[in-house]
C-alpha cells in the first residue's frame, strides 16, 4: 500500500514561478485554449483520455448543482503531471504516439466552464488559477462528496471542475454537460486498452454505466462488447490489429492500427467461420483517433490509429508521412482480415 501522507507534494511556488517568468502576468491569450473545440463539452473526451493514459481501470463523472467531479482509479500525480496541466505543450507524452493526449493543451479545454480546477491525487492538493498558476490547496478546502463517490477513496485521483465562469452560468453548464454524459456512447470505450468501467451520474444526469468486455474472435481477432445499463442497450464489435513494426521499424512495435466491424444486433451469439452476413454497416464511419474525429472514411466500419491529428483533433493531415504509414498499415490489414 502507498502511503500518500509521506510523499511531498511539487513546489507550487517553484513551478508558478517559473510559469510567470515564462507566460507573464497577462495570461489573457490563453482563454483561447479553452474554446479549441466548436463543441465545449468536448472536455469529457479529454478527461477520458488522460485517465487512460494514467492507466485507470474506473472512471466517474458526477454532475453536481455548483461544480463537476471526475474520479478515477489511474496512477497518481507527479510532479511531471502537475507541470504538464500548469503548462502549455509540456506534455511528457508529446513524443509517444500510443498515448492519446500528446499536446499538452487537451485539460484546457476545462477552462470553457471553470476558471480555477482543483486536484486532488497522491500527494497532489492544488488549484490552478490563470491557466498556469499552481496553489497549495487546504484539506479543509475539500468537498463533501456523496456515498460511495468513486472519486473519495483514498489513492485515487479527483478533479472538481466549479461552475465559476462569468460567461456560462452555473445553471447552462449543468444543463450542457448533462446532456453530453446522456449522449456517451458504448462505442467510447471501443479503442481503449484499459479504462473498462465509465460512469456517470448526477443533476440532470440519467445514472449509469459503461462496461467494456473482450474475449477472443475469429481469425486471431477479438469479440468487444460495451453495454450500457440505462437505458439498456449492448454493442459488440469485431476487430483486428495489425503492428506497425513492417511499415516503421522494430521500435514500433507498440504501434497498431485497428479495424472493427459491429455486430448485426440480430445475429447469432455463436460466431461462424463465415462473419460477413453478421456485419451490419454503419451510416457513419469517421476515423477513429482512439475517439471519432471529423474525418469521415465512408467504409462502413470503424478505421482506428495512432495519427497525428491537429491539435484540436478535428481534422488528419493527410500527406504526414507517419499518416500515409498508418494508411498503409490499415490497408494490409484490411486485406489479411
């Protein structure tokens, strides 16, 4: 067991310091970071994905009146994550394609509902006021937290997000993150190799739970079900990977592209060596970045890779040499399945 109490937290008054000496006073210009996406509740997907990265098996979202709470079971913050979230494009995972965050400006995007997050992990107690400016926080300063908040076990890291933004009140961002978390797809935890458990609750929130299962396919592929229990509803996959390795040498050995195809809702459980007439279209198809992005394939089925997105994750380079490699990879591995 770790014992939290004996670590030592960053130096908040170090690290502001040197971000004042690096960004200044006037952090103004950086208010722009927290609307880098048209839709701003495009924030959740970003908590998603730095839980994962963290390793999280468990991730919560609770909606209160004044604030939102995320909980996950992922590894603690360092002193590395507290410079990361207090800077911009600092991100210790800038230069490792199989992380999904690697720009170090996705937390931002909090800033369209929040003027000063707070944190809550390992050592970890602070509150980051003007984008940059990390502050020691009092324990005392803690929110109560409801029974069994995923988010109040010991060890486990807490962010609380408070409604306090003059230009969105309290009541229009309960209103529009609610109706983000209603809208969570199961197929949100379709790429994710870890997180396996999502749940959200809270005001205006319907209570509920993703849960992600694998078992093996057909021809070296997996079985990926996600269910959500409210309302019920069940989407399983067929999917493939294939290792970059050929196409990037040894050390890409970590990076795969993917291919999955969703289940006919109507077919059989039992798989036959004959998969085609259990696969069932999709209406859309867009590229997949560990998360949909903006760039529809038109394929019918789902394209997934490590590409290098636009910082805003809207859109693909399409003559970035490592892309036109991913493409390469997903078209070999289309042919092999």
């Amino acid at each position: 067991m770790v014992c939290y109490e004996c670590s030592v937290p960053a130096n908040y008054e170090q690290i502001r310091a040197e971000n004042i000496a690096r960004y200044g006073w006037d952090t103004a210009v950086l208010d722009l970071l927290g609307h880098l996406y048209s839709d701003r509740t495009h924030f959740i997907f970003e908590l998603i994905q730095n839980a994962e990265d963290a390793g999280a098996t468990e991730l919560s979202f609770t909606v209160y009146p004044d604030r939102l709470e995320v909980g996950h079971d992922g590894r603690p913050f360092t002193e590395a994550d507290v410079r990361g979230l207090c800077g911009v494009a600092q991100s210790s995972k800038s230069g490792d394609l199989t992380q999904i965050g690697r720009f170090g400006i996705g937390f931002k995007s909090v800033y369209a509902y929040t003027r000063n997050p707070r944190v809550y992990s390992g050592a970890e107690r602070f509150r980051i006021e003007s984008f940059v400016r990390p502050f020691a926080l009092d324990p005392a300063t803690e929110p109560d937290t409801g029974p069994g908040d995923p988010g109040a076990d010991n060890g486990r890291t807490r962010f609380v997000f408070p409604f306090d933004l003059d230009g969105v009140p309290a009541p229009t961002a309960v209103t529009e993150i609610a109706a983000a978390l209603n809208r969570l797809e199961p197929t949100t935890l379709l790429f994710l190799r870890r997180l396996s458990r999502l749940r959200v609750a809270g005001t205006g929130v319907t209570e509920a739970t993703l849960v992600r299962g694998t078992e093996p396919g057909p021809a070296g592929g997996q079985r990926i079900s996600v269910l959500k229990d409210l309302p019920i509803s069940k989407v399983t996959w067929l999917a493939w990977s294939r290792s970059l390795a050929a196409h990037r040498g040894p050390g890409a050995s970590a990076l795969a592209v993917e291919i999955a195809f969703r289940v006919d809702p109507g077919a059989t459980p039992q798989i036959s060596p004959q998969i085609s007439p259990q696969i069932s279209p999709l209406d859309r198809s867009p590229l997949s970045v560990f998360f949909p992005t903006e760039k529809e394939t038109f394929l019918g089925f789902v394209a997934q890779g490590p590409y290098r997105t636009t910082p805003a994750r809207d859109n693909v380079p399409e003559h970035d040499p490592a892309n036109q490699d991913f493409v390469a990879g997903t078209a070999a591995l289309l042919a092999e399945v």
